[in-house]
C-alpha cells in the first residue's frame, strides 16, 4: 500500500487522541468485528490475509465479495467460526448477553504504520524527503450480522494541514443491511463514494477518476447516504448523494449535494456474493480461470474556489477489468467538464468550460504471496492545453502478510502545461515500508 498523505489540523490533534482513546476503550468493552482490508479480519476468522487479498492491501474476489456485503462473510461460515453445539449451562449463561445484544466478542481494532523515501529531480535536496503515516481502523458487523461499521483515521504525518474538508475523521460510517426487508444494503456517514472498481492498485496509484480542478476530486470522502443493491448475483447497482463542503473555510462551510450512480456487471470468476462457479473437473475451459468486470459511473455537483460560488462539475465514466490466473488487466476512462463561471440553473459560457480526460491502464502480476509486479500508464488532458502522460512501474515484496515493501518510479511528462505554458517534466521514486497489525 502507497503511503497517503493524510492529515489533520494541528490544533486538533489532541481532541483526536483522545477521542480515539475513548474509541478504543469503547471498542474494548462493546465491539467486535469481521474486519474489511484490515489485519483484525483475519484473527476474527482464524484465516490468512490472503483469503481477501492479492497482496495487501489489494482486494481479491473473495474480499470485493465480503465487502460489497457490508462486511459481512459471504456463504457459509469457516469451521473455525462455528458456534459450538454443546455447551454446558454455565457456558450458555456466561454468553447470553452477547446473544442478546448481538454484539459478536472480538476486539474489531487494526493499525498501520508506514514511511516513505522519496527522490524528486526537480528538488534541491533529491533525496531529504521522508513521509510518515499512522492510522488506526476498524470495521466488521454486529447485532446478528444486521449493521456493518467502517472507521479510519490518520493519528499524525508529517503534514498538518488537511486542505477544504472539516475537522474530522478520514471515513465513519455503518451500513444498514436489508433494512425493512427491503433487499438494498444503506449507508450512511463519512465515505468515500463506491464510483471505481478498484480501492487501491500495486502500483501505488488509483485508477483516474477525473481531473482535480478547483480541488474538486470525485474520490474524496464526504458526507453522504448511498443505496446499493445486488440485481442478480453478478449486477451491482449504486446510488447515492454527497453533503459536499465547497468552502475553504472550516468554520463557515457552504454544503452542496452532489448526486451519483453507478452499476457494475462480472463475468466468470466470483459473483458479488463470493460464489465460484461450477467447474468440469473432466474438460478443462478458460473460463474457469477468467474473470471480466465492467463498470459505468456518472457523477453530477458543484465545485468552488472557497468563493461561495458553486460551478457545475460532471464526470462520466468506464471502467474494465480482466483477471487471469495470477494477471490483472485494469483499464479506465473518465470524461469530464467543469464550468468555472456558471452555478445550478445559469447557462454555461463556454469560454470558461473546462473539458477533461483521463485515462489509465495498468498491468499487475502476481508470482507468489511474496512478490508482485504492476506497470501503469496514465494519460489526462485538460481542454487540450494541460497534457500529462505518466508512467509507474512498481514492485513489490511482503515477507509477511502484514508488512509489505513496495519501490516504484513514477516519469511524468507534461508538454503543454497550463501553468507555466512550457513543457515539463518531473521523475519521482518512492520507497515505501507499511506494517499492518
């Protein structure tokens, strides 16, 4: 996993710690967990980190699966998990209360600790730049499987300054599962929204999902409700709305709802429910190793320069992806357009109309749970005046599951740059050391 620059107000660092502190005294005495992308899954269900994942933090099949499912564990539940049959009186009273309060007894509690090297060619000093990261997660299930919890947050790294977003933690939010019988799963909270295929890639990047003009990004987390529902085992559908903050003041932010959707299709492989399919063990077929995702999501708001005056943002997106035996093929497209002079009901002038592509495509091969290998390639052009190329070849080593080293080149050529209206060009490397626990 690529180190992330998160941060919180400096100010505010100490309500953080001790609020966390209350959390994890909280957590102590009341929750338990079937943890997500975190290492507490793996003791709650007694099984290795790669059940869910390639190398971490990369979801497998299984791991979309358990996730889609508001953390809950699809099919049928490991031996190691099953409630014993015979139990003394004693025994049965000793656990009545967590029966009745449907709070499962594990400790729902993971942390991750990273620091980066980076050499940067357009610095003075190349190499004297050095990231650290600390953040502590949790997530799972409880009240009989029926309310999954998602928490992350940054405790401290080198950067102190978190930029057009209120005090708060990165993402909190629960997911009521079938509420009222209904067959969606609701959620609720601080997130980011369910647009792309993939959370995260080996190579240390996400697959585009638009340009960042005006600070506007459709990945950030926000405040929200998202609706998401399984058509079928392998239709995924999603909708949703974001409370957008579109202030750079946190203390006097203007919110706007933005709205969004999304639906997903898989072909072989595990459906959305962590089913395989059925294979001749007699006549050997490509389908029993090849898996195909697609992906379409659109994305209608506002962004703003910290003026109060709200400019009409769309992003139109594609996305593929193609899995074979131990190589993943990831391929994106996202279209968008920025009107930086007209808000909500004001017609677009066109001279002031930002148009945006972006498009990426990335390679991983996994040759053991040890080593892995990924080469990406993104393209962005912004009105035609703002053209970058990048190209990011990674690798990876995990001596553990849980620690993982990851070395990755990214040479990014920019002819045409808005900015300065020269060409540039910037090499950067990274050297990244992440322990999960």
């Amino acid at each position: 996993m690529g180190i992330r620059k998160c941060s919180t107000h400096a100010t505010g660092f100490g309500a953080v710690t001790t609020a966390l502190t209350l959390l994890f005294l909280v957590l102590s005495c009341f929750w338990a967990t079937r943890a997500q992308a975190i290492a507490a899954f793996s003791r709650e269900y007694k099984t290795e980190c790669t059940t869910c994942h390639t190398i971490f933090p990369q979801l497998n099949e299984f791991g979309e699966a358990f996730e889609k499912n508001g953390f809950i564990w699809p099919g049928a539940v490991p031996l190691s998990k099953k409630v014993k049959v015979a139990q003394t009186e004693e025994e049965r009273k000793s656990a009545e209360f967590i029966h009745l309060s449907g709070i499962p007894a594990t400790l729902p509690l993971s942390a991750s600790l990273g620091v980066s090297y980076l050499y940067d060619d357009t610095k003075e000093d190349d190499f004297d730049q050095k990231f650290f990261s600390a953040q502590i997660l949790s997530g799972g299930a409880f009240g009989g499987d029926r309310i999954g919890f998602w928490f992350n947050e940054s405790l401290g790294n080198q950067d102190t300054t978190r930029t057009n977003s209120l005090s708060g933690p990165s993402q909190v939010y629960f997911i009521a599962r079938h509420p009222l019988g209904i067959p969606v799963h609701l959620k609720a909270g601080r997130f980011s929204p369910d647009l792309s295929l993939w959370k995260t890639s080996l190579s240390g990047r996400l697959i585009s999902m638009g340009a960042n003009i005006d600070g506007f990004t459709v990945t950030g987390a926000q405040s929200g409700l998202e609706l998401s529902s399984f058509l079928g085992p392998r239709v995924l559908a999603v909708v949703g709305v974001n409370d957008r903050n579109n202030s750079a003041d946190a203390k006097n932010p203007h919110s706007v709802n933005d709205v969004y959707g999304r639906v997903g299709v898989k072909i072989g492989g595990a459906d959305y429910h962590g089913k395989e399919p059925d294979v001749d063990l007699d006549k050997d077929s490509v389908w029993d190793y090849l898996s195909v995702s697609l992906s379409a999501f659109g994305y209608s708001g506002s962004s703003s320069k910290g003026d109060g005056v709200d400019h009409d943002v769309t992003r139109l997106g594609l996305e593929a992806g193609v899995n074979y035996k131990k190589l993943l093929l990831m391929f994106g497209a996202t279209f968008g357009d920025n009107d930086q002079s007209a808000g909500w009901g004001v017609a677009a002038d066109k001279d002031t109309e930002l148009k945006s592509t972006a498009l990426s495509a990335e390679v991983n091969y996994v040759f053991n749970a040890k080593y892995a290998a990924a080469l990406r390639y993104d393209y962005l052009d912004v009105d035609g005046k703002d053209l970058r190329t990048i190209v990011t070849p990674a690798v990876i080593y995990a001596p553990l599951q849980s620690f993982k080293l990851r070395l990755s080149v990214a040479i990014d050529s920019n002819p045409t740059s808005a900015a300065t209206d020269k060409a540039e060009s910037n090499t950067t490397a990274s050297l990244s050391a992440t322990l999960s626990f």
